[in-house]
C-alpha cells in the first residue's frame, strides 16, 4: 500500500482498529458451567431453547485460552479489544437476608484484572460492558429486570467494578443493546426470561435498566469527569415492507422510534417517554417521568450496526402497533438472513445518531463502532480441514462497510474506532455455535484456531491504518 495510490483511504492518524466479544459467549468460566450461575446457563440446558441443540459450557474455552486470543489480537495488528464481566460469577450469591458487605469473587477477580493488564502490556485499549444479556440466576429468579432491587444490585456491581479494574479500563459500558435484549426476551421470548408479547414487562424493564445505567454511570466514574462511561446501542434502520401501505408506514415508525431510539433519547433527556397510543394506558403512563441521574448520562456513542430490517403490518387480531419483521430480502444475506446492507450503516453514522451528538458541555461526543460483523452457518462438529478459511462475503461486506464508515468520517462525523464482531466464532445466543462470526475460526471439538481470509485482511487494514478498495 502506498499514500499515492488513488485506490487508498486512508483513516485519521488515532484511529482505533479493534475486536469485540462478551464473557457468556466465549469464557466457558468453570464455576459458572458447573454451578448454573447465570440464567443463560441454565436457559441453554432447557429442551428447544437452542436452535443447534448446542451450549455455551466450553464456548470457545477463553478462560483457559486468554492468552493465546491476546497473541491473535497482537498478530492482527489491533490495539482495541471489548469484552463483558462474568456478573454471575463474580457475584455468585444474592445480598441474603443478613447485611454484609458485598463483594466479587476473589479468583474471578484475579482472572480478569490479569486478561486486561496483558492488554494494557500489549498498548491495546481495554473496553468492558457489565451487562452484555446475562444476569445472575438469584436475580432472575427475582424477576431479573423488572424486580424492584434490579436497579440497586445493578449500581453495587458497577462500584465493585470500579473499585477493581478501573485502573485496567479505558471505556466503560453499562448494558449492551438494551432493546434487543428486550425485544428478545420480553416480546419475541427467545432469551430469558422467556416472556412473549408482554409490552408492559417489556417497558418496566426499560426504565428499571435505565435507572439502573444512570446509577451504575455514576458508579463507574466515582466522581472522576475524566472517566468514559456510556451503553452499547443497537442501530436497526427500519423500512416499510410496502412502501405504499400505511400500515406497514406506521409499525416501522413504531420500531424505529422504540427500538432504535428510545434509550439514547431517554437518556439525553433524563426522563422516560413512551410513545402513543401506549402512553394512554394508565399502567404505561405511570412509567414515565423523570429518572434522577440519568440526563446526558453518556460520554461517547457505542454503535453496533449489522443490517436493516423490513417491517410489515401483521394482520392477527389483536392489532400490533410493533407489526412484524419482513421475510423478503432485497440485498444479500447472511446466514442468518439479515441483508448486507452498508447504506443503512451510513444512515446510523450520519443521520440516527445525529440527535445524540452534542454532550452537555456542547462538545461533540465522540463516536465508537463496537459491533459489526457477517456471520457464516457452520456445523459445530467440524474439526479438521479448511472448511469457512475463504470467507470472502466477510471480506465483502468488511471492506464495503468500512468504505462508508470513512465516508462517515469525511462529512464530520467524529468516529474515533472500529470494533469488528467478533475476534473469534463463539456461540450466538439462541441460535447456538452454528453461526460463526469469527475472522478466527474455533474448531469446538479441539478448540484450534485458525485465521480465516478476513483475519488476514483486517490485519493489513489495521497495520496500514488503510483500506486498499480494487486489487485488494
């Protein structure tokens, strides 16, 4: 790669190449696997909840193999790496019926002040979310988001986390995609707790997690301005099935205002306000209001962003303002049928988050790209051969994101990094091991790694701090 070459974008001089992933999805803690300490632990060993019949109790063993992931991240030549704290394994017991001090578990402590200090050795940026879509099995059984202690217990952990690893922590994040996690687990009853349809859980759990972000925001700075905290937003651009329906208009007006931006909204203005005609229910009206600590709660923007969605009227009674996801598909899918689809990412970059921009000091806020990804349908069984190496629509839809990503950058947007999904394949929720996002395959049965197409390319765009478009 030359600069000369008119085929070259270059990236501003700071700019942060990186990799993202969460605790559930790769650690396979033992105390954890062996003890049921999460709900998704225990989620996973229930009849039908998998589509692969898989589970996440080795994942892809990082517990064991952190060390060997860190020489990886070294050798793709990134200096960012996102994870989540084990919140169930780090606080195995409820607070009990007797006060005591609260504290973290003393060994899954040592675990991870020992991954991020190998990172900082390695000059490589620490980001930590605390809830990345698992709680500790003694708080769901207490009704998880919607117990009226959720928002207490919540702010205890950040101040633990503070307290422990804030001298390891270069980016802070409260909860990670808020409203997928409710959607999936209130509305759609695919994850925990596993309810379907249930608006009313579903926005009780919206204020308790956002009450429980401005007391953990505050937590994790500890009175210091110079600590960046924020939450990971999950950006979904919505369209109308059928451009001329007004009803399919109208339940993608619905998605787009919940689903994409009633968080970042609520927190920029420190108070909660649900849309109508559900606002003119009594027991949704009394939900909304003011939530003290929580305006301008959010010291960058965190955007993960994999595709668009069409949205259609459903024609079941009774009526759903929210309708249903499409099934039709108008650019190239992935495995898991969500369209490759690098214009809506420009749209996020350059007119969603536009809103949420301005801090309250009047400063730009900076920007952070912390999830994007392709994800590629593999058996979990498979070991040895070359199977998924040459992953060229990763690579396609890498390069065609970064492109506008930088575009993005060129009309004044201040994005300061690029967290690709995910470092390695891992299990993917509900779906199991299956899906495979990975630029590093895991081969499940030994646990070997091996670098895909992808990897390679992701490497050489972060040692260049470029992307080289034709002859690449």
């Amino acid at each position: 790669m030359t600069d000369n070459s008119a085929n070259i974008i270059k990236f501003p001089e700071d700019f942060l190449w990186g990799v993202s992933a969460s605790h559930f999805q790769i650690e396979g803690y033992p105390t954890e696997v062996e003890r049921r300490l999460s709900d998704w632990s225990r989620w996973t060993e229930e009849e039908g909840r998998i589509l692969d019949g898989s589970n996440a109790d080795r994942a892809c063993e990082f517990h064991k193999r952190y060390l060997d992931d860190i020489e990886l991240i070294g050798e793709l030549n990134l200096k960012a790496y996102r994870t989540s704290l084990n919140w169930a394994a780090l606080m195995p017991e409820g607070p009990g019926t007797v006060s005591r001090e609260r504290q973290f578990a003393p060994g899954v402590v040592e675990y991870y002040r020992d991954l991020f200090s190998r990172l900082k050795e390695r000059g490589i940026k620490v980001f930590v979310t605390l809830f990345h879509f698992c709680l500790p099995d003694w708080l769901a059984e207490e009704g998880g988001w919607t117990s009226p202690r959720v928002a207490d217990e919540f702010e205890t952990f950040a101040d633990l986390a503070r307290q422990h690893f804030g001298d390891l922590v270069d980016y802070w994040m409260t909860v990670n995609e808020p409203m997928a996690y409710i959607y999936q687990g209130y509305v759609a009853g695919n994850w925990p707790p596993g309810a379907s349809q249930d608006y009313l859980g579903a926005f009780v759990a919206i204020r308790s997690m956002l009450t429980a972000h401005a007391r953990a925001y505050h937590a994790l700075k500890g009175g210091e301005d110079a600590v960046q905290v924020s939450f990971a937003n999950h950006w979904r651009p919505f369209a109308p099935e059928r451009k001329w329906s007004p009803l399919d208009l109208m339940v993608t007006h619905y998605r787009e205002r919940v689903f994409n931006h009633i968080f970042p909204e609520s927190i920029d203005e420190g108070a909660l306000n649900i849309p109508a005609p559900l606002s003119g229910r009594k027991e949704f009206r009394a939900l909304e209001g003011e939530i003290p600590g929580l305006k301008k709660s959010m010291d960058f923007l965190a955007v993960n962003y994999y595709t668009r969605e069409l949205s259609r009227f459903d024609l079941s009674w009774p009526p759903d303002l929210f309708g249903t996801r499409s099934k039709r598909a108008d650019y190239p899918v992935n495995g898991l049928g969500w369209e490759a689809y690098p214009e809506g990412f420009y749209r996020v970059l350059t007119s969603d988050i536009n809103p949420y921009l301005i801090d309250s000091k009047g400063h730009n806020r900076p920007v952070f790209v912390t999830e994007n990804g392709f994800a590629t349908l593999f058996s979990p069984d498979l070991s040895a051969g070359d199977w998924s190496i040459s992953d060229r629509e990763r690579c396609d839809y890498l390069i065609s994101h970064l492109v506008v990503l930088k575009k993005a950058i060129e009309a004044g947007v201040n994005i300061k990094g690029y967290l690709h999904w995910s470092l390695t394949d891992n299990f993917e929720w509900s779906e199991g091991l299956t899906p495979r996002f990975g630029l590093v395959r895991v081969s499940y049965e030994d646990q070997a790694r091996k670098l895909r197409e992808s990897a390679e390319l992701y490497s050489k765009i972060a040692a260049a701090n470029a992307l080289e478009t034709i002859d690449r």
